[in-house]
C-alpha cells in the first residue's frame, strides 16, 4: 500500500508540472544582460553598432602629471564614445631615455602613438622610426609657425604639436621683499647688486646713508647659498636661465637685439631664415659664482625642489611653465615670460604627437590625435588645467590673459621665432657644455672651444 500511494503522489507532481507548463511562456533568453556602469567604460571597447571583430584598437603612450592624465583620460573616452575606437592610455612614470625610445618605436607591440619633446622628433624620424603625417587630414596643422617648423623634414611632417611649455622664473617673495624695487633685474649687473652678499645691498632705499654695518650684516645673511635652481640636464631650462640673467643674447648684423632690428632684419622671407642672426654670450662672468648655482637632480621629488624654494632655501628657480602652475602658491611667485622684454628672455619648448612606424591603425591614429589637438579639446585643457595651447587662433583670440606666457618673440605675429630657433640649433651641444661649466666639470677652455666651434660637441 504504501507503495502503491508513493506511485499516486508522483503521478499528480507530473501532471501538475505539465498543467504549468501550459499555462506559461518561458522565453529562451532567462536573463538581460547588465549595463556597464560608466567606471567600467574606459576598461573596455565601446559598444559599438558594427560587429565587435571590427573594432580598431589604440595604444598612447604619454608621460604627464598625474591630473593632467586624467584630463587626458575624460577626454580620450569622449573620443571612444563617439567614434567608436578603443584607445588605451598608458602613462610612463617618467620620461624616457634614449634607450627607452628606441626599444618602444622599434618592437612590433609598440604603442601607435608616443607624447614626445618635440626636438626629439626629427632624430626619430630620420631612424626611420615614424610614420609621416598628412597635413590635409590633421586639425594640429593650425599650429603656431614655428612649432611646425620643427617637425618637418625631406619633404615630410612627422610630428604634431600637443603643448607648448615656455620656461618661466619662480621665485620667493618674502625671501626678496627687502631686496628688490618693484621688478626683477634685466641684466647680470643688476643681478649681482641685488643677490651679490659682498655688493652693498640696500634693503631699505630711503634710509641708504642710515643703514648700519649690522643691518647689513643681517640682509646678507637672509640670502640662501642657492641663488639659483633648475632640473639638472634640462637644457632649455639651463638656456633659459642664462638668457634671462642677460649672459646669452642674440644680435642681428653685428647689433645688439632690439625689437625694431628684429622685425627689420631678423627674417629673411616667409621661410623663416635669419640674416646675420646669430648669438653673443658672457657666460665666463658666472665664475665667481658658480657656487651659488645649484641644479636639482633630474628625477628629484618635490622635497627636493618646491620645498626649498618655499622654505627660502633657494631663491630663484626655471621650470617648465605646467610645473609651476601646477606648484606655486605662498610665498612663491611667477614671472609670466610676456613680461620681460629683449634683448633678455625665456626659451619655450613643446611636445607633440607622433606615429609609429609599427602602427598597423595609422588613419584611426591621424583620426585620434586631430581630435586631442583640435581647438576645442586645446581650449578645454587650458580652461581646466591652464595647460597652453598650440593654436594660432587662442593667442589671436586674446583670451584671457593667455599671451602673457608666451615670450613676445614667440606670439603668432612675431613671424621669426623660427629665425631663433635656426639660430640656435648649431649651439644645442654649447649648452650643454656650459651646463658642465657652471657646475665644474668642464673646463673654461672647452666653454670657449665649444662656443667658438659648436660643432664638435656631440649634441
């Protein structure tokens, strides 16, 4: 019997699991697949209409701060978003060596595209490490004159400009309040009369006559042995030290620089080719006060170089321009570079984009970095990050006071930037060596040979 009612009660469960059956639709598909949230989309490709096995890939590989990588990240997903192009971002921790380049252009899984200091895109492309770029087909090509002229060569361009980074001089202002009278030096004798401790400084101007020998005493003592810091090995921050000091200045036709020679016999035609250009410098009146010049290691970290300025342990410093936006408040200052005036000045550097010429995506890659250089994109990244543009048309524009940080010479209407740069290239490897110079390590015999015969200095 029991039997017989365990049979029973397995028959009704199988008949009511057909009633059920029959009453309900069971779908095929039991689940709905759950949308990315939007911290996930930048991990992943879009979701893009075409069939997933089409989507193209990128790699960039950029070396930036860590805000300015964000920046970079929020607009590189717009891009994905719209274009439906994955691009991965990769920021090195820093910048790489010359054996770095070569290993990331020459390997097959190189990245497409590489941030680079733009005086190094040439040498690349010359190795037969980049692709060309088409001029017809890039928004970057709305660049100023002069950053274009350095990317070109054979016939080709083989770069775009990304940033513009002018050297800028910061400097702490309590440390200097009793020491200068409203503006900074413009020559190297006004320099010494200012920091020199063995020059009768005068700290309070009105009272020159009264100011005892102990008040004196105590206005020598405020000043650090470190008068002046840069990023050692840096080389246009070292020009930019000694050309704002008034060591180094460029003449035209055997005249000293001023701006109406400039615009009168500074360029010769539309190509940007100095007449006569060339540069005069005094380096040797550093001598004495070599001491006093004290370069930061090229990877030292911010205890190192922007607490020893706010501490008053240097006084003076040139770094790159988003450094110092990025790092000054109380009680540093900056000077803007628009401010100071020939013959002395600041010296501007950029980055720019380049292609590898592994890059199996190179129309996605020009697709790419037009957007990243496009007026807009380069307009944001100025509004949020005061990170300066390569368009002409924002410093014609005048937004802001944006012209400020670019040095006069170097504004879309001061046609002969690139007479400058021309005039400077055959001294490159002379910098370098006076660098050594200051620092003690090379002789003033080679300071001159190399000044006299610049070509052979390695560069």
């Amino acid at each position: 019997m029991p039997n017989l009612k365990k049979l029973l009660v397995a028959v009704i469960m199988i008949f009511v699991s057909l009633l059920l059956l029959s009453q309900f639709h069971i779908s095929d598909q039991i689940f709905e697949p759950s949308q990315p949230s939007t911290n996930e989309v930048a991990n992943r490709p879009p979701k893009a209409k075409k069939n997933p096995s089409t989507w193209k890939q990128l790699k960039v590989l950029v070396n930036l701060p860590s805000i300015s990588f964000i920046q970079l990240r929020q607009l590189n997903q717009s891009f994905i978003d719209n274009n439906g192009i994955y691009v991965e971002l990769v920021n090195a921790e820093n910048p790489l060596t010359g054996a770095e380049w070569f290993s990331q252009l020459k390997q097959e899984d190189s990245a497409d595209i590489m941030l680079t200091d733009s005086a190094s895109v040439l040498s690349f492309a010359k190795k037969g490490w980049l692709q060309p770029i088409d001029q017809s087909s890039n928004a970057g090509f709305t660049s100023l004159a002069w950053l274009m002229n350095q990317l070109k060569w054979n016939g080709y361009t083989w770069g775009v400009p990304a940033q513009i980074e002018p050297y800028v001089l910061v400097w702490n202002k309590a440390l200097m309040a009793g020491r200068m009278n409203g503006s900074l030096p413009e020559s190297w004798e006004g320099w010494k009369k200012m920091l020199d401790p063995t020059s009768l400084q005068d700290s309070i101007p009105s009272q020159r006559q009264e100011v005892s020998e102990t008040d004196r005493a105590a206005a020598r003592l405020e000043m650090p042995q470190a008068w002046f810091a840069w990023h050692s090995g840096d080389r246009e921050a070292f020009l930019s030290l000694i050309r704002r000091l008034g060591l180094i200045w460029p003449e035209v036709n055997q005249t000293p620089l001023m701006r109406s020679d400039w615009y009168a016999k500074g360029v010769d035609g539309d190509n940007g080719a100095s007449t006569g250009l060339k540069w005069n410098q005094q380096l040797i009146e550093l001598e004495s006060y070599r001491s006093h010049f004290v370069p930061w290691e090229a990877k030292a970290n911010k205890s190192e170089t922007w607490n020893l300025l706010r501490s008053g342990k240097v006084a003076f410093a040139i770094v790159p321009y988003s450094e110092a936006v990025a790092e000054v408040s109380e009680p540093l200052a900056i000077e803007a570079p628009g401010d100071v005036h020939l013959p002395v000045g600041q010296w501007v550097a950029s980055r720019s984009y380049i292609i590898a010429s592994s890059s199996q995506h190179e129309a996605e890659a020009r697709q790419w970095i037009a957007y990243m250089t496009s007026l807009a994109v380069q307009r944001e990244w100025y509004d949020t990050l005061s990170v300066l543009p390569v368009h002409e048309q924002a410093y014609i524009d005048r937004r802001g006071d944006i012209r400020r940080w670019l040095p006069d010479m170097f504004l879309p209407q001061a046609n002969y930037a690139a007479a400058l740069f021309n005039a400077i290239d055959p001294i490159r490897g002379w910098i370098g060596t006076a660098e050594l110079w200051l620092m003690g390590a090379a002789t003033n015999e080679q300071l001159q040979q190399g000044w006299n015969n610049p070509a052979s200095i390695s560069r």
